[in-house]
C-alpha cells in the first residue's frame, strides 16, 4: 500500500475546502481571528485532504485487477474507477466544501463568544434555517435552550455537528439553563460521524471521519513493523489510536507532497525531511558540482553538513548549484526563503572578514554559522560581526548543534 500522497489531487482538494473555510470565516462581515486558529484551520484542511486523496487513491487501486487477479487495460480500469471519481470529487467534495463554510463560521463565531464572555456569559441555541429541521436540535431551539459558553456541553453538541446543520447560536446575557431542559440536553449527543469536535479547535472535520484510520498501526502514513505493533498493543492495552491532526507522519506525507510540487524531482533530490517540519532538498546539479574534485568535495560536504543541523531545528532549505551564477549572488543555500550564506570556523581571525564578504560581495542576507570548538575568542569574533554588519546571523556550536540566532 502506497504510503505518499498524489500531490495534484491533494493540492486540489486543499484548495477547495480552503476557498470554503475563507468563505465561512468572513460571512457576516470580517471577523478577527487570532492567528493560531488560522494557522489550526490550515493544517486540519491539509491532513483532512491527505487522508481523504489517500483513500481515494486506494480504492482506485484496488481496481487495477480484475476479479481473477489480472492486471486491467487502462481503459477499463479508468472505467471501473469511475464511480469512486465521482463520489469523492463530486458530491461528497461538494458537502465537504459546504461543511467547511458552516464550520468555519462556526468556529469564527466561537472566537467571539469566548472574547466577549465577560458580558455575554451565556449560548442560546437559535432556530434553524432549513427546510427541513432536525428533531433533536429543533429541540434545542424550541425549548430556547440557554447554557454557560464554557458548559462542557458545546464540546460535543452544537450547531454544523451534524451534516448540512444550519442551526446557530446567540450570545446572551439572559440567565442559563439549570433544570430539566439543561440536563436533558447534556444527555444528548447528536454528532455525526466527522464532525463530533466543536469547530472552535480549528478543525472542520474531525479525525473519527471514515477516511481516518481507525487505529494508529492502521495509519497509512506510519511505517512500523508488525514486530512493533504487536508489542505496542501488547504494552498500551490493545489498538488505540493519537490525535491525527498532529502526527508527524502525516504531516510528513504533507511535506512530501509539498516538495514534489515545488522541487521537481528530475531536478532535485529530496535529501531529508526532520520530524519538526524542516527540510533539505538539493540540486542534482550541485551533488555533481560537488564530485568534481577533493576541494569541491571538501566545500560540499561543509555546506551538506551544516545544513542537516539547520533542518534538525526545523528550517527549510534549498541547497543551490554553485557554478554559473551571477556575481554577487553566490551564496550557499536558501534558508526558509531567505538567501543563505554557510561558513565553519575554529578559530576567530578571519571570521568577521568572511562574514562581512558574505553579505556584501555574496549576495547573502543572512550567514549560518558553524563554532567547531567552544573557544570563547571565536564567539568574541561572532559578536563583532554583529555589532559591525547588517544582516542576520545565526550560529551553533559543534558540541551541541542548537541553531540560535544574535539580536
């Protein structure tokens, strides 16, 4: 079973339920969001689409033979996998994106319900603007169910927790729920498969959709042995599964379907993605460069070795050819977007010299630095070239290989 992710259906799909998301976030007007729900709503949209385009995919191949195991021409197998295309690209992408612009709203709204709770402490589930209204929340509603917006309630009943829901709530200061109506309600929990969380966490769906695996030895973005899964069932007390929307192998499946986009791999080489996000990816052009001679060698392995420390702390960069380039643009790498000169010293008499030829003559608009030994003069050194240069300069120290950048 393919453990990557198809990186043009997952881009689509993103882009879908993104154009959703924005769609429900600014209804009403623009709303403020703190930039940490943006980002929550983001991420969940790009795990959400992974798993999505991966079972998609799987099922799809699941048509590649036929009842009697041979291999299908490509026309009939195109025609078999018809039905799943028009399922998860048609109809059900098309709820999908109606959902996102409910829960998006939802979650947007919830940003205000908890800013202003200081004076509206309360929730009144409103009446529904479908045709055709649900019994359970039409309970709500008719009865004017009123509770605390921090009621443990709203986790898992609330308006968009079942499909096409287009209940709302209002913020009141009108007095709370205590009796029978309140304890009624909290009996209840009505959420439909995939949309048990409320969206305020920032996830339009959540991770007990089908698409999700039921278990984490199930996932199809970890790669383990059954030697593995047996002892970790053996020890955690049977098949449980983490939060999908933050495991890193999923996550990792995203990157690398991100590089795939971006780095084409005929060009470049997908040289290590880190269990924090950070990447290398490098030029076939510079690993030829490299082979040239000892001193190329010698300049690469330099320039490959300080790179893998940069992206075990969780920067992105591009190792970039070194041969015909223009002048003044010779630097190293390109450092989360930034252009990037690498420099290693042992001790301190050429560093601020060098650091200074980074910026001016290299094009470089930060340096990433390299102590191969704990000789406070070279730090000295370090600090000089601050004090003297405009340009950003990060450093580590070989004995500990923690990236910190001088202010």
């Amino acid at each position: 079973m393919s453990r990557e992710i198809e990186p043009s259906a997952w881009r689509e799909v993103l882009r879908i339920l993104n154009e959703g998301a924005v769609k429900g976030l600014t209804q009403g007007g623009e709303r403020q969001h703190t930039p940490q729900f943006l980002q929550a709503i983001k991420h969940s949209n790009e795990v959400f689409s992974a798993f999505k385009c991966h079972s998609m995919g799987v099922k799809m191949a699941e048509r590649l033979h036929d009842k009697d195991g041979n291999l299908r021409p490509f026309k009939e197998w195109r025609e078999s996998v018809q039905p799943i295309a028009s399922h998860h690209v048609g109809a059900w992408l098309k709820t999908e994106y109606d959902t996102a612009v409910l829960r998006a709203h939802q979650g947007s709204l919830w940003q205000e319900f908890e800013r202003n709770k200081d004076i509206l402490p309360n929730l009144r589930w409103m009446p529904t603007t479908s045709v055709s209204p649900e019994n359970v929340h039409k309970g709500y509603w008719t009865s004017r169910l009123t509770l605390p917006v921090d009621d443990p309630f709203w986790q898992d009943n609330h308006p968009a927790n079942r499909w096409n829901c287009k209940c709302s709530l209002e913020a009141t200061s009108d007095k709370a729920d205590t009796g029978h109506v309140a304890e009624m309600a909290r009996q209840d929990n009505t959420a439909q498969q995939g949309l048990e969380n409320n969206p305020r966490d920032g996830r339009l769906f959540s991770d007990k959709h089908p698409y999700f695996p039921d278990s984490c030895s199930s996932c199809p973005f970890k790669k383990q042995s059954k030697l593995k899964n047996w002892i970790g069932r053996l020890f955690n007390g049977g098949e449980g599964k983490e939060d999908c929307y933050n495991c890193p192998y999923a996550n990792r499946a995203i990157i690398e379907a991100e590089l795939k986009e971006k780095y084409p791999l005929d060009k470049w080489e997908h040289t290590y993605i880190s269990d924090n996000g950070g990447y290398l990816v490098t030029e076939h052009q510079r690993i030829k460069e490299g082979k040239r001679n000892n001193t190329a060698l010698k300049i690469y392995k330099k320039e490959y070795t300080i790179s893998m420390v940069a992206v075990k702390n969780g920067l992105k960069i591009e190792h970039i050819h070194e041969t015909g380039r223009p002048p003044k643009e010779t630097y190293d790498v390109i450092c989360n977007g930034i252009a990037t000169e690498l420099k290693s010293f042992s001790g301190g008499g050429a560093l601020v010299h060098q650091v200074e030829h980074a910026f001016k003559e290299q094009g470089a608009k930060m340096v990433i630095v390299r102590l191969e030994n704990d000789d406070k003069k070279v730090h000295d050194k370090l600090l000089e070239a601050r004090r003297k240069l405009k340009g950003r300069i990060l450093y580590y120290r070989e004995s500990e290989q923690v990236i910190r950048e001088l202010f």
